[in-house]
C-alpha cells in the first residue's frame, strides 16, 4: 500500500509525458501528411513576360465613339475612342466583382454588364456597385500608330 | 425432402438469401414503416423526387464523361460535339441540364416544407443538417458544372462566383486562388472546376446522401407537431410500402416525362465560346437559383457606412444561410409544444424575397 502510493505521482506523470509525447507526435503526423497536399493546390507562380506597351494599330483604325477589350499582357485592357477623337484607354476589370467591362454608346459610359456598374470616361466609378475607379491606362500616338502604356507612377 | 422440392424457384431462392442476409428481418421492417396521411402529406414525395433526379445526374453525367475534354482548347469544341455529332448527345447533354435544375428545384421545395412543418425539431436536427449539407453541395455542383463547357456566360459567372468568394476577410484571397488555380479564370480553373464535379463533390454527396437516407430510416417520417396530443385513433398512416412506394413511383414516372419533354422541345444552349478578352455580354444572368444573391448585389450601392456594399450583401447572404442552417438549435419553442411564430414569419419572408428578387432579375435590364 505504502509502496504504492509513493510510485503513484511518478507513474502519473510519465502517463502525462508519453501521452504528451504521443499526442504531439501524432499532431505532427497529422500536419507533415496534409501539408504538401495543401502546398500541392497553391497553383505556382507563372513568370510572365513583362508587357510597358502594346500597339494597337493606325489612328483611323478605331472608329470615333466606339471602344474595344485588348490584350496588355495578360490582362484586357479598354481602349476607347471619344467622339471627339481622343483615346483613352483604362483596365478592363470591373472593380466591383472581376468582370469586364464595355463602351456603351447609348451612354457614352464605360458599363459593367455584370451588374450594371458605370464609369465615365474618365474611368470614375458614377453609379450602380463598383467601389474604385478603372485604372487608367496612357495612349500615345507616334506616327499615327497608336501605342497603349502603363501609367507611369 | 419432399416438401423442400415443391417450393417455387422464388420461394427456394427467397429462403437461400433469407438463411443468409435475414431478409425476413427487413421486410418486418419495411412492413413497419408508414406516412402520417394528412393535408400536407404531399410534401413528403419531393424528397424522394430530388432522390429520382440525382439518380438521373450520375447516370447522364457518367454518359458526358464518356467524350467531354476538361481542358481550355477543348471543352467548348468537345460539348459541341456531343450535341451535333454524337446520336443522341443532345438529349444526354440536355437531360443532365434539365434535371440538375429540376433536382435544385425539388429540393428546394423539399427543404421549405420541412421548414414549415418544422420536421427539423427534435430528434431530426442531424436530418436537417445534412440536408441542408446537400443542398449546399448540389447549388457547388451547379456551380461548378455550369463551367465546363467553357462559354461566355459560364466564363463570367465563374469569375464573379469566385471573386465573391474572393471578398471574404483573410481566407478570401487563398480561398480564390484555390478555386481558380490561379489569379484569373483560366484553363486552370476549368481542370479544378471539372475535378471538383466529378470527382471531390461525388464523394462529398455520396457520404451527406447515406446519412441524411440512414437517419430517416433510423427514425421514420415525421409527424405533424399538432398530432402529439391527439388520441391514436384519430392519426391516419399510408403503409410505406406497396401504398407510398407505388405512388412515390408514379410520381418519379411524371417527372421522367416532364423533364423528357423539357429536354426534347428545349434543348440547353451551348452559346459562343469563352474568351477572357472580350466584354462581358449584356444582359448576362447566373443560374437561376443564384438570381436572387445576384440581383441584391446590383440594387446595392457601392459603399454603405464604410463597408463595400457587396461585402455587405454577401456577409447578409452568409449569416442568413447560417442562421437557416441552425433553425432547429435556436427554435427552443416548437420542441416544447408551443407555436413559434417567428420561425414561420422569417420563411415566409425568405420565400417572398427570393421570388420577388429572381422576378425583378429576369423582368429588369
């Protein structure tokens, strides 16, 4: 019974420390199995080719009051053509919800289909969801060609 | 001996499996089982017929897999070719479409219903939860499969799906890049898409699908609440089976037909194809069971108080859904044999909202 008694807080606590042990070590089990498998579904970082400008053809190309999606890079880009010549020319997406956005002529806006957001030709967020402005995008024309830049900051 | 040879090949096959498996044991059962028979008995057949049509999306789906190619370049070209080139590929094609929409359906239908007979109270909590599992994983299998033929619409629901996804705090931009494979929609969100469909949310459904099945086996149809107090008597049943079953099958033999006829008058569109360069097209619209979130999000305005307002519409959307999913943990009152009026008032006003927000959504611009 004495014998006992005296062993009991020594055995107790090397129960704790082999159940600590063990218990940790399956925790850590457990991370060392599922942490490649989430590594696994992080999609790795393309290397893209890094695009300054984009020719999009002749000055007349475009007729006045209309506006086309093009290919910066990767990412559509808006290029309009006022009614009074000028080009403008601002990203694509919608800061509302991703999507891309158009030139309304009935509006003279730039419109969001998606859920009827509107910029103006500034690439100001006027009205419906989106939160922020377009961003803008420069064009320039040199030699008649008309050549779309990012903004220089 | 010689009454063992005058047995029938059905009595003798039925006494070798018996001897075996104790049929007799789930027939007592089956004898057992029966419907409360009352002015909403009628309800009780939707569950069964979203049963029916999930059957129907397993077999066409695997049908599809047979000559749909996951990938960018060739998932619009391979889906055409199912509908013009193979015999009868549109009709395969539009089944799977038609029926994944009346399954959505049905179980919509289901799922009010409980609510209102409040069959999810005590002791079919766990009931209501998967179910309401499986409808969650049927509305991500719509999602998901909407994708996979890589169309214009489908390209931009994608991209606004995700990207709502997206707006969550913290999780929101690796939850995205989950989804996507990546920054953009992309091929790569199209093989996760089509994994996801064939492959992750089949098993995810499978196992929700077993225990919702077990659990009402476990403990019978519901019965009415007001039916507790009332003298045996009185309490009216349709034996599950034959009665139930026959007229569970005849209903399934209707929505055979009626989905037949959708799918032979109005084949599903293929559209154009997808093109992450060009304008999103206008009067762009999600599936219908998404029409009411996605009309909200329009009406809202860009910021309300220092939040986005589509932040705001979608942790709307999200305590809702919870608070739906949670009906029977904070309904204290149905339990206790008192009238909770409230729970009643917060389904009516969900059903008149999401009508009224997917009527405006076709109606409107």
């Amino acid at each position: 019974m004495n014998d006992s008694s005296d062993n009991e807080p020594v055995k107790t606590k090397r129960r704790d420390f082999l159940g600590l042990l063990l218990g940790g070590g399956f925790f850590a089990w457990i991370i060392a199995l599922f942490y490649p498998v989430v590594k696994y579904l992080e999609p790795p970082e393309i290397e893209e080719a890094k695009v300054s400008n984009v020719k999009i053809g002749k000055v007349e190309d475009m007729a006045k009051d209309s506006g086309k999606i093009i290919k910066f890079g990767n990412k559509p880009v808006i290029v309009i053509r006022e009614k009074t010549g000028e080009y403008v020319a601002f990203s694509a997406v919608c800061t509302h919800l991703d999507c891309i956005v158009q030139y309304r002529k009935d509006y003279g806006q730039i419109y969001c289909a998606c859920h009827n957001g509107r910029y103006d030709l500034n690439g100001r967020n006027i009205s419906g969801p989106p939160p922020a402005p377009l961003t803008p995008f420069e064009v320039k024309v040199v030699k008649e060609e008309v050549i779309v830049h990012e903004k220089e900051v | 001996m010689n009454n063992e040879n005058k047995k029938s090949i059905k009595e003798r096959t039925y006494s070798w499996l018996d001897e075996r498996f104790k049929l007799s044991a789930l027939i007592d059962y089956a004898k057992k089982k029966s419907v409360p028979k009352y002015r909403e008995t009628i309800w009780y057949y939707f569950g069964g017929i979203a049963l029916l049509l999930f059957v129907v999306q397993v077999v066409t789906g695997v049908l599809l897999l047979m000559y749909y190619q996951g990938t960018e370049n060739s998932a619009y070209e391979s889906v055409k070719y199912i509908s013009t080139k193979v015999s009868f590929g549109w009709l395969i094609r539009s089944v799977h479409s038609w029926s994944a929409n009346l399954m959505i359906l049905s179980a919509f239908i289901h799922m009010f219903s409980v609510y209102f007979l409040k069959s999810f109270r005590k002791p079919r909590e766990l009931t209501w939860y998967t179910g309401f599992g499986l409808l969650v994983m049927a509305m991500a299998f719509g999602f998901s499969g909407y994708l996979l033929p890589w169309n214009e619409l489908a390209f931009f629901a994608t991209k606004v799906g995700t990207d709502i996804a997206g707006q969550l705090p913290v999780i929101g931009e690796p939850i995205l890049k989950l989804l996507r494979g990546g920054e953009d929609v992309s091929g790569a969100t199209l093989s996760r898409f089509f994994g996801f469909h064939v492959a992750v949310f089949p098993g995810i459904f499978t196992v929700l699908l077993a225990l919702h099945l077990i659990f009402i086996q476990r403990q019978g149809m519901a019965e009415p609440a007001d039916w507790k107090d009332m003298p045996e008597s009185e309490k009216k049943y349709i034996p599950f089976f034959p009665n139930f079953t026959m007229r569970e099958l005849l209903i399934w033999l209707i929505v055979i037909n009626i989905l037949a006829i959708l799918a032979v008058f109005f084949p599903w569109e293929l559209g154009t194809k997808a093109d992450p360069f060009t304008s999103a097209p206008i009067g762009i619209k999600p599936e219908w069971y998404f029409m009411f979130m996605f009309q909200t999000l329009k009406f809202l305005p860009g910021e309300i108080l220092f939040l986005t307002g589509e932040f705001v519409g979608i942790a709307a959307f999200g305590i809702a859904g919870i608070l739906w999913f949670l009906v029977p943990f904070w309904d204290r009152r149905t339990p206790s044999g008192k009238r909770n009026t409230i729970i009643n008032y917060a389904g009516i006003f969900a059903v008149i909202f999401i009508i009224v927000l997917t009527t405006l959504g076709y109606i409107l611009d």
